[in-house]
C-alpha cells in the first residue's frame, strides 16, 4: 500500500509541474484550451472545456501507474479522451507519453 501511495505523491507533483508549465505563458495557455464536443461534455454544463495541460496529466499518471503497478491499466480510467484540437482548428493531436521521466526521489 505505501508503493502505490508513493507513485500517486510522486505523479502528483508531475501533474502539478506540467499545469505549471502550461500556465507559464498566458498567450501560449490560451491556445492550448479545446471546447468539448457534446458527447464529451458534461451534462451540467452548458460548455465545458478541456486543456492540454488536463490530457497531458492524465496520460502520465496512466503511463506511470501502469508501468509501476502492471495490471493495474484495466482500472485507470480518466474524464479526457486524449485527442486534442484547439480552437484555432489545428488539425488535432492525440497524446501519448513515450518515455518514462523520473520526476521523484
């Protein structure tokens, strides 16, 4: 029990480092914000948003966590799909992490 409490401190601060970074620069943070399509949307909400900062943290916790606790995959479940498009309409990103970072001690 305290690995797992231990990974999810640690995927934490990477989540919290990678909103940090996102906010950095107000300009680039505006383009980084997707309107959710209305099968993603909360129902609560009349619009509901998404930030890339939202997909990326959510891919790394999945990715860390599955790669710590193996199995444990099938029970990572996020409110983000990870596909992105800002509203500029750029063509959309799909985020995937690739590499495993060792952001904690």
């Amino acid at each position: 029990m305290s690995d797992i409490l231990r990974e999810l401190l640690c995927v934490s601060e990477k989540a919290a480092n990678i909103a940090r970074a996102c906010r950095q620069q107000e300009a680039l943070f505006q383009l980084l914000i997707e309107e959710k399509k209305e099968e993603e949307k909360n129902k609560k909400f009349a619009v509901d948003f998404k930030t890339l900062a939202d997909v990326l943290v959510q891919e790394v916790i999945k990715q860390n966590m599955e790669n710590k606790f193996p199995g444990l995959e099938k029970h990572i479940f996020g409110e983000e799909s990870n596909e992105f498009t800002n509203d500029l309409g750029n063509l959309p990103l799909w985020t995937s992490v690739c590499h495993h970072f060792n952001w904690c001690l």
